[in-house]
C-alpha cells in the first residue's frame, strides 16, 4: 500500500503513494539515471552524482558580499562609489590653492619641504601643482606627503551619500 523507506522491486520509498524513485546508476558519462513513476508517466532525468543518493542540490548564485538581492533571487550590480582616497579629494578640489607638507626621509639637505601652489591635476601616486609667483609645474609624490591644507571650503563628497553635506556651524 504506502512505502515509508521500505524497498520495493529495488525503489526507495519517499513516503508519497504513486511516487517512487529507483536507485541510481552510474553510466559510463558520470551521470546517474533517475526514473520517477509518478501516476504512469515516467521520466528518466540526467543527474550528476553529487555524492548523494541521485539527488542534486541547487547551488545558490555567487554573491559579492553587499551585493543587493531582488525578492525574485536574482543578484543586483552593486552600485559602484569612488572611493575616499586623498587623489580622489585633490581632483575634486582643482584649480584651488593649498599648501603640501611633505617629508623626506634620509635626505641630508632637507627633511622636510612645504610647497604651495594650485592645484592642476592629482593621480594615485602624484600631485601637480602650480607656482603663483613663478608660473613653475611641480610634481609631488604622494608618498611625501603628509598633510594639505586648504585656505578657503572644500569639495568633498563622501562615497555612497547623495549631495555635499551641509557646511552649517563653520
């Protein structure tokens, strides 16, 4: 009448009337054929042995951590933010004057040096800067530096926030 685990004719019972599954068999491909009996229709679906008893587990999609996830399950392109790196700030501030500290170690003339000039283009690892007084393009190393100060507001935006905060109580 009803299989609750006993076997019939070699088929494990799943504790369903009229369903059964037969036990696996390897082919020579690696795949193990899965005969279901489910009212008279029968299916002979290709599985690969995943070490189970012919079942197959549904592997989840590769998520990057933060990813966001539509309720359907499918995996969203994370919003890309530039991310809060001093390069980043100096390019948001071009064209305006400020003042570079740097530091130079092991060098007998000086240690350290300060340079003060506009802005003209900042990349990962230089600043280029230029002389109000003499006209001179001068290339700082971001490695030098150790601080930069600015004598008028900044341009600065956050990664992932909307708007420049509000510059009250200043």
């Amino acid at each position: 009448m009803f299989n609750f685990g006993g076997s019939t004719n070699g088929a494990i019972g799943n504790g369903y009337p009229g369903l059964q599954q037969q036990v696996p068999s390897r082919s020579a491909s690696g795949y193990t054929g899965q005969n279901m009996n489910n009212g008279g229709y029968t299916a002979n679906v290709p599985q690969q042995n995943m070490g189970g008893a012919g079942y197959s587990a549904n592997v989840p999609p590769q998520v990057m951590s933060g990813a966001p996830i539509s309720p359907t399950g499918k995996v969203m392109p994370a919003p890309q933010f530039e991310q809060s790196y001093i390069e980043n700030i100096l390019r948001l501030n071009l064209g305006k004057p400020a003042t570079f500290y740097m530091t130079y170690e092991n060098n007998s003339q000086w240690n350290a040096k300060i340079f003060s000039g506009v802005i003209e283009a900042a990349g990962r690892d230089h600043i280029i800067i230029s002389e109000r007084q003499t006209g001179r393009r001068i290339i700082l190393l971001m490695v030098n530096l150790d601080y930069v100060v600015f004598d008028e507001p900044l341009t600065y935006q956050y990664p992932g926030v909307i708007g420049n905060p509000s510059q009250g109580g200043r």
